[in-house]
C-alpha cells in the first residue's frame, strides 16, 4: 500500500477514535498539534489501526514514535 | 454489546436524571480504561456511576487504613482488580520453599478488606496464567503458579460463602470464555501498563455492573418461550408430533436437548417459563405430554399460551398472570420477525438477536449472562409450582360470588417471625426482588438483615402464608424502626405480588398493631416512596385507615385501632 493511501487511512482512524472531524496528518504531525491525542487515547489508536490493517506493532514501536510520519513508517514496513 | 468506543461515547450523555451509585475502583495496573467502560455500561443500564478512582498499586493500603481517601468516600460498591499478572510477579520474587503459601496470603488479605471496607465488595478473581514451569505436573506441586492460582479462585468462592457483602466477579469465566489471547494485548501491557484488552473491557465492565443492577433488584425473573425451531426443530403442526427434531436420534435435536436442558436449569433456580406460540394449542401441548425426549414438561411451565393471536397480546397477558414487570421478562424466539414485534411493542422485555443456527444459541446466551442474581435461597425452585396453583386459585374463584366466601374457603394459614438464620435468605431476596407491592424500596443484602435481626431499634417480621391449595413459602416483610418510645416507622413493607387480593394486607397490619400496643407504642408511621413500578401501593396507608402526616407520610394510632376483617390465621 503507498504511503498517501496508508496516511487517509490512518486519517479517517484518528477522526473516528479522537471525535474530530477536523484532523490533518502530515509526516511531523506530534501529539502536540492534535486536540485529545494523549498517552490514554494513543492506545485507542494503536488497537484500532492494527485491526484496519490487520497487523501488530511491537511494544518498542508503541513508545518510540515521535510523530505520525514514523507511525506511518512501521505500518509500511510489516 | 456495545463496543468501548461506544461506551466511552456514552459518557458524554447528560446522567443528572439517573441515579447515582457511589463506586471505588481499586487496582494493582492502570485502570483508567475500565473505569470508563464501567461508567458507560452504567449510563447504558440506567445508572450514573460517582467513580472513586484510587491512585495506582494503592489497594492494601486504602483498605486498611481506616483514614484513607476511601473510607472518606463512603462507597456503595468497592471494586477490588488485583491482577493475575502482578500476582505473578509476587509469585516469582518469593522464595520456592514460601510460594505454596501464597494463595493462603492473598485470601487472608480479601477476608481482612471484607471485615474493614464499608459496603459490598465486588472481588474480581484471577484469570489464569500458565507459566508452564512444571508443564502438566504443576497440576499436583502445590509450588507450581496454577496451583496457587487454582486454589486462589477456589479459596475466594468459600470467602465470598462466608462474607455476605463480599461477591466475586468471575473474570476468570470470562477468559474462558473469550480467550486469553482476546484478553490480554501484550504489547499493550507493556507499554502501558493496561492488563485488559480494549475488546474485553466491554464484557468485563458488563459483567461488573451486572451485579451491582442485581443488588438494586434489577433482575430477570422470567423466561419466555416460543416452540418451533426454539425449543425444537421443525413445525409440530406441519411436521407432526414423530418427526420434530430432538433428542440424539434426529437431524440436530441434540442442539435443542441440551438448550431445554439449560432452561430445565433456569427453572429450578427459580426462573418463570412461560410459552408463547403461534400455534393450536393442543399440538403444541403434545410433545411436552407425549416425546419421549422432551427435557420440559408441563408442569414446568407456569403459563402456557399456544393461539393465532399475536404476541405482543399473548405476552401482556403472561404478564397479567404473572405479575411481574416486563423489564423482568426474557423472550427467545428463533424467528427476527416476531422478535421485532415483541420488541417493538412491549417496552422493558429484552429480547435478544438468537444466532440463525441452533446449535449456537447456548454460547450465545452464556455471553449474555441474563440471570445474574445476587442470593439465590433453595425454596426457588418451587416458584413456578406456585405460579401454576395461583392459576388454579384464580379459576376456583370464579365459582365464587363472594369474596369473602371465597377468602374462607381457601383455609389460610400464616406463621409470622422474626428474622432467622433460616428465613434471612429469603428475606434479602424478597427485599431485592419486590418492586410492586414495596412502599419504600429499600434493599437489603443478607449482611443488613442479620444487622437489623440483632438491632434492638429494629422490630422485624416476616409472614408465610398457606392455603388449601399448597405452600407460598415467605411472602411478606415488615421492619419497623424505634424512633421514640412513643412511635414506631414503618421502614419496610413489602408483599410478593403472588399473594396480592387474600387480606394478606389487614392481616400483617392487625399483627404489627398488635406487637405495638403490647411495647407500648401510640403511633405508627408509614411511609410512601414512588417509585416507577410501586404505584399500586400509593394509597396503601390510607386504605388502611392511616390519617395524612405531610405529603408521603401517614399515621395511625394504636389505642384507637379496630381490628380489621381477615381470613387468615396465626399459628
């Protein structure tokens, strides 16, 4: 799957987990600039994209993200 | 069963109209998930929980310290969460020799919270986890983990025998059920520091708050049942009474044995079963009389009603006969059609989306978990042969043109008591079931009526009654509380609806007047609390001859007191 492909899809994840309509994700996007991305609702979001993409990060990956595009990097490379 | 993202949507709902039940969550991993899956489960049911979230690992602490934030918030319920997976590590860092004490530790710490904690305590117990150190052999080394673990569980089951505010909620049934791999996300445990899955919180929530709504008295009491492709398989009218499918020789009637068999089980715990079947009726009566691999007979079944009629009629005349609330009735039909027409037509009754094929619906209905009760007393087995001879009462009453005559002929006999350690059972159980006939709605567990029973400001009595026509066991309760030596309250009076219209009312009424003069009283007072379900009580104090106090209180005084007429008598 291409990367922009992979980013809407994560996209329509973050809006529907986060109740945000207005969410944009870019490669720097950090926890910072998004309303109601804290460590809690961070694990909502992991579970709901290992089930969209039917895949599962390692505990590692879960910590070590800085920002979506790194996010976005682990979901490419399984 | 809701999802947690819906649950957690939940929690945006106004809850200023529900009311409030006080919860302490207390547990050794992070439970901020489960806190909010258990508030949203609770919106769902009808309850706002005031959560009393303790700080992380605080759980021996907060139980025994009696100056701690927790006794200061004066719970209701307290959830104890004490993880399998912290247990382990317990387990790993005490020395071999010491480990096969280890479930003996845990349990004497549950028993010490159960004496100190104020409220009931819900205990989750723990899932197990096989480190596999001995492989198979841990089964007969004490040291091994799932034998401490094992005896861990089976240790809180006697715990919770003895305590009676102290009720275990089987976590460990519910990873049998889903599995430990749905259970427990191990990266996210990690990470985190969450032990349940986001998949499991909902269930798990469920299953909590299912116990707290059976202590309000927020229960199932009746089963209702349709036949074709329910209870069998196939058509008894078009198929006929030798070619329905059941039993182990046909088709898959083994699937419909074994669900008889578990509702056979309902019933002789207590629970109604009554048929509704669009059917003629004596077809449908046919294989219960006459199949010789019906596991239900009729003398199972409280009210049977087999017609052309639709069901929504059919199942509010069930209900007339019964005299329970349709929030306590459970319809299974195998067929969407009807279902949605129960549904949609009769608001209360839960009537849940039973799978297409036959052979899931006992998994099905186990996920469920719809008769989650808080006491269970070993006379509930004969409720629905009580059921079936009010039916007959009923139909022996039209061949009277008097009331009285009719009340006479029945020969009533009442044995009124105190609280016992024979009848408490019973009497906690009435105290949590009864919603109609209840003028205060007050519940008490077993613990409250041992306290009240030894409480020299509490005057308590229960009443059994007896006819021609057989035993209704203990059906009415009476507390009166001491507020000064001149005046009694009416804490409690409640009635099984089953006994409703025998005088039953002037006869605990002319008995507690009774008791009070030979005290020495001047006063009763009795009060009214409404509440959705008890508004045939409103009128019961001035009925009864009690004059207006203020608005829900009424007063009757002892000295002028007149017998009133019944039927019944004392031994």
């Amino acid at each position: 799957m291409d990367r922009e492909k992979i980013i809407a899809k994560v996209q329509e994840i973050f809006k529907d987990i986060l109740d945000e309509e207005e969410i944009e994700l870019k490669d720097n996007t950090t926890a910072n600039d998004v309303d109601n991305w804290d460590s809690l609702t961070h694990i909502l979001l992991v579970v709901a994209i290992e089930k969209a993409f039917k895949i599962k990060f390692t505990s590692k990956e879960i910590l070590s993200w800085k920002n979506v595009g790194e996010m976005i990097d682990s979901i490419q490379a399984k | 069963m809701l999802t947690f993202k819906e649950l957690k949507r939940n929690l945006k709902q106004d809850t200023i109209n529900l009311p409030t039940i006080k919860v302490a969550l207390l547990g050794d991993t992070a439970t901020q998930f489960l806190a909010i899956a258990l508030k949203g489960i609770a919106i769902d049911k009808g309850y706002n929980l005031n959560l009393f979230e303790a700080d992380f690992n605080q759980v021996e602490r907060l139980t025994m310290d009696p100056t701690s934030d927790l006794f200061q918030f004066n719970p209701d319920y307290t959830i104890i969460f004490q993880s399998t997976h912290k247990f382990l590590d317990k387990f790993g860092s005490t020395k071999p020799e010491s480990r096969k004490n280890i479930a003996e530790e845990r349990l004497s710490f549950v028993e010490m919270a159960s004496q100190k904690v104020v409220g009931k305590i819900i205990c989750y117990n723990y899932p197990e986890i096989d480190d596999t150190i001995f492989g198979n052999l841990a089964n007969q080394i004490e040291e091994s983990f799932i034998y401490q673990i094992r005896k861990l569980n089976y240790g809180l089951m006697q715990l919770a025998q003895k305590h009676q505010d102290l009720y275990i909620c089987d976590l460990s049934s519910i990873q049998n059920k889903i599995g430990r791999d749905v259970m427990f996300n191990a990266s996210i445990y990690t990470s985190t520091e969450m032990i349940l899955s986001i998949d499991s919180l909902p269930i798990i929530a469920s299953r909590t708050i299912d116990l707290i709504c059976a202590s309000k008295g927020n229960i199932k009491k009746c089963l209702i049942l349709d036949l074709d492709n329910t209870l069998w398989g196939g058509i008894i009218g078009d198929d006929g009474i030798e070619n329905i499918q059941l039993g182990h020789g046909l088709g898959i009637g083994k699937a419909f044995t074994e669900f008889q068999r578990w509702i056979k089980k309902l019933k002789e715990r207590g629970i109604i079963l009554a048929i509704c079947s669009k059917n003629t009726e004596s077809l449908a009566r046919e294989p219960f009389e006459k199949h010789p691999e019906m596991i239900l007979r009729l003398d199972d079944i409280a009210v049977f009603v087999a017609n052309w009629d639709n069901k929504a009629d059919n199942i509010r005349y069930i209900q007339s006969v019964l005299n329970i609330g349709f929030d306590s009735m459970v319809y299974l039909d195998d067929n969407p059609f009807e279902r949605n027409m129960v549904r949609e037509n009769i608001s209360g009754i839960l009537v849940p989306e039973l799978p297409p094929d036959p052979a899931d619906y006992l998994e099905f209905l186990y996920n469920l978990n719809l008769f989650e009760t808080i006491s269970y007393s070993s006379g509930d087995k004969d409720r629905t042969q009580q059921y079936q001879l009010e039916a007959q009462r009923v139909f022996t009453q039209k061949k009277f043109t008097n009331e009285a005559d009719f009340l006479q002929s029945l020969g009533m006999i009442s044995i009124v008591e105190g609280f016992t350690k024979f009848n408490t059972p019973r009497v906690a159980q009435l105290s949590q079931r009864s919603n109609q006939f209840n003028l205060r709605t007050i519940r008490y567990t077993e613990g409250d009526i041992n306290k009240l029973s030894k409480d020299p400001d509490y005057h308590c009595f229960s009443f059994t009654l007896e006819d021609k026509f057989g035993d209704n066991g203990l059906i009415c309760i009476i507390i009166m509380q001491n507020k000064d030596h001149n005046n009694l309250f009416i804490d409690t009076w409640l009635m099984s609806c089953r006994v409703l219209k025998r005088g039953m009312e002037n006869f605990t009424l002319n008995t507690i007047v009774e008791y009070a003069k030979t005290k020495g009283y001047k006063k009763i007072i009795g009060e009214y609390l409404p509440t959705v379900k008890n508004l045939m009580v409103a009128d019961h104090y001035p009925t009864l001859g009690f004059e207006p106090l203020n608005e829900n209180r009424w007063v009757l005084d002892v000295d002028k007191y007149k017998k009133r007429d019944c039927y019944i008598n004392d031994i």
